[in-house]
C-alpha cells in the first residue's frame, strides 16, 4: 500500500499530454482550466460520449454555490468503513511516508493552486469529511472546492469559505474521522457512477460534476467554443431574419453549404476571447431584462451593436470591476 505515488499515477494516466506535479498527476496549464469555466455539462458530456468515455458524470448533488462554476484539477481519495487492521496498516504506512495527523489531513495537506478535492465516503451523509475548518483551509490553499460523495457538517460555515464551491450528497453534524479510513489517496476512484483519477479535471455546474481525462481537455474546450460561436452566429441570422429556425438546425447537417461559408466569413470579423464573449452575454441579458435595447438592437452585425451600445457595455465593465 502507497499514498499517493508518482509512479502509479503515471503509470494510470499515460495518455496525459501535459507536464505533471511532483506527485505525478497530469499538470493541465491554467489557461485551460480557465477557458473550461464557459463550457457547459452538455457540451464536455458530448465530446467525452463520443470518445467512448460513458462514465465520466454524476449529478444530483447539494451544489453550495450554484452561482460559481467548479474548475480544477482532481486531488482523488477513496474511504472505506472503518476496520481496526487496515486503520493499523494505513497508520503505519503513513509514518514510513512522513505523513502526520489525521488520513483526511493527508488529502487536504496536499492541495495547491486550482486542485478539487474529490472524495469518495460511498455516499454517506451521517458522519462528515469536512466542515468549515478544513473547508478554509482548502480555501487558504489556493484550492477550486471540493466534490464528497457523502456528508459535509457546518454548512453555513462551509459556505462561507471564499473562491472555492462543494458538491456534496447531505448535511450533519456528526464527525466523521473514527468511522471510515482512507484507503488510497491520488489512485483511481469511483464517485457515484463516474470514475475518476488523479489529474483529471472537475467540471461542476448547476447540472452536476463531470470529469474530464487531461487529453480530452482541449477538444472539450474548442468543441465547446465553436458552438458558442455556432449559437451567436445563429441569434443573430435568426434575428435579422436572413434564415429560417429550419435552416440553422437542420439536422444531420447543420446548415448548407452556403449558409457554412456564411458562418466562416462571419467568424473573420469575430476575435474576442471567450471570457469577452461571457461578459457581452451577460450584458445583453441584463439589458434586455431592464428593456433598455431591444434583441435586434444587441445581436446586430457585423458590429455586435451600435457604438453607442458599445460605449454603455465598456461603461457597465468598468462598474462591475470597480
């Protein structure tokens, strides 16, 4: 038994195609992990279906902020019910490795920058990993969140704990630490129906947690940047009334021919970058909820509005960052 060694994880992620940690885990860049906060559950779910990868999702969570997009990189643990054997075997395995404290010490001790803490307590509520403590100490550490399968205590505490969001399945005050033992740190691990290893990077939105293997990272990214693209392209046709409904989603084909040159010579005149085309999408909802601009009015081309719109969406950018 080995916590968290550099070679087994290499050896379980081969196809990584990235630098690594010292602890041996695929090092997805940040850039990467940034872009992946525009991309929606469906849009990674899609492209991981069709690398055959079926069992990369798990939803139905307590979701503490589902205002805050969880995206990191995995830091796995898998606990079992506590034995009072294996409790010696893992004790002593992890003073031959230097490891102090408590085995859940050992998980949280080795979170840095953007890592998601992603344990499984085979669903259990009563009894919790974490509370508001270890979840600022996450926090403190630079960590995105956490994901437990299973229970969490101090909820208000939790909550409070800034920049990072947790999924878990329930609540309760109970403690956890003298029920279950840790089992494996950073091997692979089963989080509902998914299976998760170390590096893998978290994806937790409203609609659940999917884990994305490193070497699908960046097609995820670019698939899901071009239906961004694809669905603006087609508003904005749609709204000048150029193309029918019928004509945008026509299905196995997107569209003609015609209508994919169209697109291309759109895209020339579209050189954003996707955290502009968030900030544009958020503006235009804002404004078409208070009335001030009508949909033609926010979805004109090839300007995507006037200049006087522009000048109200750099002034409302200075006021949200101020």
């Amino acid at each position: 038994m080995r916590f968290s060694d550099p070679e087994d994880v290499i050896s379980m992620t081969p196809l990584n195609p990235f630098d690594r940690f010292d602890d041996g885990r695929p090092k997805v860049p940040d850039d990467l992990i940034e872009r992946l906060k525009l991309v929606t559950t469906e849009e990674a779910w899609v492209v991981l279906r069709g690398h055959g990868y079926n069992f990369q999702f798990e939803g139905n969570w307590v979701n503490l902020h589902p205002d805050r997009v969880l995206v990191g990189r995995a830091i796995t643990a898998t606990m079992v019910p506590t034995r009072p054997d294996l409790v010696d075997v893992v004790k002593a395995q992890g003073e031959r490795e230097g490891r102090h404290l408590s085995p859940m010490r050992w998980v949280l001790n080795a979170v840095g920058e953007n890592d998601v803490v992603v344990v499984d307590i085979f669903g259990k509520v009563k009894n919790t990993f974490i509370g508001d403590n270890l979840a600022f100490g996450v926090s403190s550490q630079k960590g995105a969140g956490l994901v437990i399968d299973g229970g969490i205590r101090d909820p208000g505490g939790v909550y409070d704990a800034p920049n990072i969001n947790v999924f878990c399945r329930g609540f309760d005050p109970g403690v956890g630490a003298y029920y279950y033992t840790l089992s494996s740190l950073n091997g692979p691990t089963r989080i509902g129906e998914a299976t998760v290893l170390p590096g893998d990077i978290v994806l937790g939105t409203v609609g659940g947690v999917t884990f994305i293997p490193p070497h699908l990272v960046e097609e995820v990214i670019t698939t899901a940047e071009e239906v961004r693209l694809q669905d603006e392209f087609r508003r904005q046709r749609l709204v000048e009334r150029k193309y029918t409904t019928e004509q945008c989603y026509r299905h196995p084909q997107p569209w003609s021919d015609d209508i994919e040159v169209d697109f291309q010579d759109w895209c020339k005149g579209v050189v954003i970058t996707s955290e502009e085309v968030r900030l544009q999408d958020e503006f235009r909802k804002q404004r078409l909820v208070e009335r001030k601009y009508t949909t033609e009015q926010c979805y004109h081309h090839p300007q995507p509005w006037s200049d006087d719109i522009e000048a109200d969406f750099q002034d409302w950018c200075k006021q949200r960052h101020s």
